[in-house]
C-alpha cells in the first residue's frame, strides 16, 4: 500500500493535507470506538462518508445469496442495518466477483438495467469484499443515491484500504467474542447436566465449584459447600468408607492420576442413589492446578445387574440343580423299565434335557446381558463346530440333505456355545424346511470377518420378518417352540462382536449369514 505521506516532493501538498487530515479523523473514531460491533464501525464509516464524499457507508454480510445490512452510516431512510436483500439484486455481487475496490461511478450510464439498479437506484458505488479469518465474510461499501463520481485519487484508494483493514480487525475480534461466548454456553450447558453430578476442586482438593444438579441433590448452597475439603462435603460424610474413598481418589488425582471408583449418595430427601465417579486431574506445564469429579448416575444400572444376578442364581441353584436330578432319575428309570412305562421315562428324559439346555442358553444369555460372561472368547476352529452341530441336525430327519464346505483352517473369535449358536439355525432350518429339506453351509472372508452362511431350499422368511424372527419371544406359527432360540442366537453372536441377517438362498429357501470376527 502506497502512502500519500511518503510521495516524491513536488506532489500535490493538497493531496496529503487533505489525507492526513482524514487518517487524523480515522485515528480519533478507532479511539473513540464503543462496545458494540455497531459502535466501533459506524463513526469510521462516517470517517469514510465524509474525505471520500459519500452520503453513505456500510457493511454487509453474506451468505449464499442472502445479503444482510449490519452496520450503517447515513441515509438511513434507505440502508438501515437488518435490511435484508437477496445478493443477486445488489451492487455487492459484483464487488465479490472482483479483485480490489469495485468502483460505480455514473450506474444510470453503465449499468442501467442491472437488478441493482433497477431495484434501488444507487447512481454511485464504492466497495471491497472483507475477509475474516481467511473466509470471505461480506462487503464493505459507500454509496451516494443521486449523484456521479470521478474515479478515486490514489489517496482516497489509500485510506479505502485502511478503513478495509480496520473493519476486518473488528470483525474478526467480534467472531472471536461470539466464539468465546458460544464455547461459554456451549460449556455452562454441558457443566449443568441434570444426568451428571461436576465438582471442580482446587489442587488442594478444596471444592471451589459445583454444578446445580449436584447442589440440588444433597439442597446445599454455594457458601456451606465451597472451600471445604470434597471429602467432608455432603455427598459424602454420610458414610466414612464412603468418604475415604473419595479422599483417596482426590489424593492420588493431586498426584496426576485420573482415578475411577463406584460410590452411593443420600439425598437431602433420603433418596439413596448409586454413582460411577471419575476424578481427573487438570495440569499446566506437568502441575496439577485443578481437580474435576464427575458422578454419573448408575442406580438403574446396579438394580438391573442385581436382578440379573438374582435370576442367574435361580437358575444355576434352583432350576438347573433340580433338573439334573430329575435327568438323573429318569435315565435310571428308563433302563430299569419296559414297554409304556419305558417310553414314558424317555419322555421324562428327553424333556428334561431340552429344559436342561435351555436353562443353559438362558443363563448364557443373562450372563452375556450382565457383561459377566460364563467364558471368555477366544479363537475357535469352524469346522469342528460345524460337523458337530450338523450330525446334530440330521438325526431330526433322515429325509433332509446337509452340506458342508468349510475350508481347514477356517478360525472364529467366539466361547464354547459356538455349537448352539450354529446349531440352533440348523435345526431351525430343519424344522421349518419340512421334510426332505436340502441345507447347504459354506464361509467366505470379508474382511477380518468370517461369514457363515446356511441356506435351505425351504419356504423361506417374508423380507418384512427377517429382523423380527432375533426379537425375544418370536416364533413361527407352526413352532411349538419358546421362541428363544435365534434370540440366544442374535445375543450370542453380538457378545462375540459379530452379526447375524437373513438373505434369499439361492436354494428357493432363506440364507442365514452369520459374521464373526476372526481375530
């Protein structure tokens, strides 16, 4: 930028009385700026309207062809900030097209039937597009509605330039404070979560802060609380074991690690409440300067474990116990009898190994549920689990065909009711096949996941029906079943980390496909 200041002597004195009379003007508004965006640019923009002779100066932001007027100087009748234009029928869209000052100086000769004009009869323009942090952010413009210019001196494209650069100063630090202001509501909101109890200590371990919902909790205000050691504040002096706990977790935050640990909570109307806490410390320059404690609510989440174990321990005490007895004793007597009282004894021996295996899949199910699985996965070989389950499936129908192509060295990441998960489609699919059925069982890689597919020439299963069949408690019409078997199934192959869908077989029948990781 060429200052009028420094040109070659001989110029015209005129010249730079008359700009640095305007730079003096322009020093005073900047100086005088207020606290608003509009106080700070309006008395520059009157700076501008009065050394580059124009009855109006504004700014403008744009946004796709929305064309917003925020900040104005003169002819207020006609520019007055909030006006909202369409970009398209505005002087500002060619300034935007161009490099540089965009300049107008006689609109009713040059550009006549633009939208522009047409619309609002500016007869000449001045204008710039302004840039905020590297993005093109609007315009800045002067404009006199009657009359002609000549074109600009080079020191009143000067001063343009230092109005240009000064308005993107002050939109920039005004984005910033928007910034700011939005991160600080943006983290007001998140402090104040009703679902989240937030303590901020200091490096001491003295509450400094809390946020509402912890503070409704236990009914304290700010005076009884803050500045005491955590410890000793009414979330947890109820309990001394309780209370160490958190003097613990703090004490070894102060020493820089974040440390995790289960607690309860009484409220100040006796409501008892079970909470994960995570204290975590806050450093500068490897210093710890603060210490943030956040409980979350986990009340719902032990009442559902303990239930879960309750029933586990029912059927692993109660049930299944029982039940080995009364297969025990049934096999006795089915050796020990003849004729209908044997048949009725293998009755008794059939049906109580079904509800033995079904307690089984029961409490691998809860187990699974419960995140306290019976086994731990690991790598399994396919093809034996596969043979396996298949010999099961073909001595429910002598008719039905089974085929099988797995590769050797096929591996899966699964536990040891792999078996009842596989087998539990293939007598699916036997069972509602009919007779004669046809199953083929083949694996492809697809990824680093081994898919398992079993399809039948069966009926099939109706598109709209594919994903209810997984749902607890879904059987088909003609099964006398519980409707828990492809239930165990989908929750099994999910604890595995794999999934399980339903395709059209190439058979005529439905194609089972069951994803598993293999590593």
């Amino acid at each position: 930028m060429d200052d009028p200041l420094d040109c070659p002597e001989g110029s015209d004195s005129e010249e730079r009385d008359r700009y640095l009379a305007a730079m003096q003007d322009l020093t005073a508004a900047m100086a005088a700026s207020g606290t608003s965006f509009r106080e700070r640019v309006e008395p520059v923009l009157d700076v501008g309207r009065e050394h580059l002779g124009f009855p109006n100066g504004h700014i403008a932001v744009v946004s796709g062809d929305e064309h917003t007027i925020v900040a104005s100087s003169g002819l207020s009748s006609t520019i007055t900030p909030g006006a909202e234009t369409q970009l398209s029928e505005t002087y500002c869209r060619h300034t935007l097209d161009e490099s540089g000052i965009h300049i107008v100086t006689s609109a009713s000769e040059s550009m006549s039937t633009d939208p522009a004009y047409e619309r609002f009869g500016l007869e000449a323009y001045v204008g710039t597009t302004l840039r905020a942090d590297g993005a093109e952010y609007g315009t800045l413009c002067f404009v006199n509605d009657n009359e002609a210019i000549s074109e600009f001196s080079d020191w009143q494209q000067t001063l343009f330039e230092h109005l240009t650069q000064w308005v993107e100063a002050e939109i920039e630090r005004e984005l910033a404070v928007d910034t700011r202001e939005q991160s600080q509501q943006l983290l007001e909101a998140t402090f104040n979560s009703p679902e989240t109890f937030i303590g901020i200590l200091d490096a001491d371990g003295n509450l400094l802060r809390a946020n509402e919902t912890a503070l409704g909790f236990v009914d304290a205000d700010d005076e009884a609380v803050f500045g005491e050691p955590f410890w000793d504040t009414p979330w947890w002096n109820h309990n001394e074991e309780v209370a160490y706990r958190c003097q613990d977790a703090v004490e070894r935050a102060m020493d820089g690690e974040m440390v995790r640990f289960e607690a309860e909570h009484i409220g100040a109307d006796g409501q008892r409440i079970s909470t994960s806490v995570v204290a975590r410390p806050v450093t500068v320059d490897g210093t710890v300067q603060k210490i943030i404690v956040e409980g979350t609510d986990i009340t719902d989440l032990k009442r559902h474990e303990e239930q879960m174990e309750f029933f586990n321990s029912i059927l692993r005490h109660d049930i299944l116990n029982g039940m080995t007895v009364i297969e025990a004793r049934a096999e006795t007597l089915a050796d020990a009898l003849g004729g209908t009282q044997a048949t009725y004894a293998e009755t008794i021996l059939d049906w109580s190994r079904d509800i033995v295996d079904l307690t089984q899949k029961v409490r691998s199910v809860l187990s699974t549920m419960s995140d306290d699985g019976l086994t731990e996965a690991e790598t399994i070989a396919l093809g034996p689990v596969v043979e396996g389950a298949t010999r099961k499936a073909a001595s429910m129908d002598e008719d039905c065909t089974l085929k099988t192509d797995i590769p050797d060295g096929i591996e899966v990441v699964a536990d040891d009711l792999l078996d009842d998960v596989v087998g539990n489609i293939l007598t699916n699919a036997v069972e509602h096949g009919g007779p004669g059925t046809t199953i083929e069982v083949t694996t492809e890689r697809v990824d680093s996941m081994v898919h398992l597919r079993i399809a039948d020439d069966g009926p099939g299963i109706p598109p709209e029906e594919r994903e209810a069949i997984f749902e607890k408690g879904e059987r088909g019409t003609e099964s006398t079943g519980t409707g828990f078997g492809l239930y165990f199934v989908s929750v099994m192959v999910d604890s595995y980390g794999g999934d399980i869908w339903v395709e059209e077989s190439d058979l005529g029948g439905s194609e089972f496909v069951v994803a598993l990781p293999s590593e």
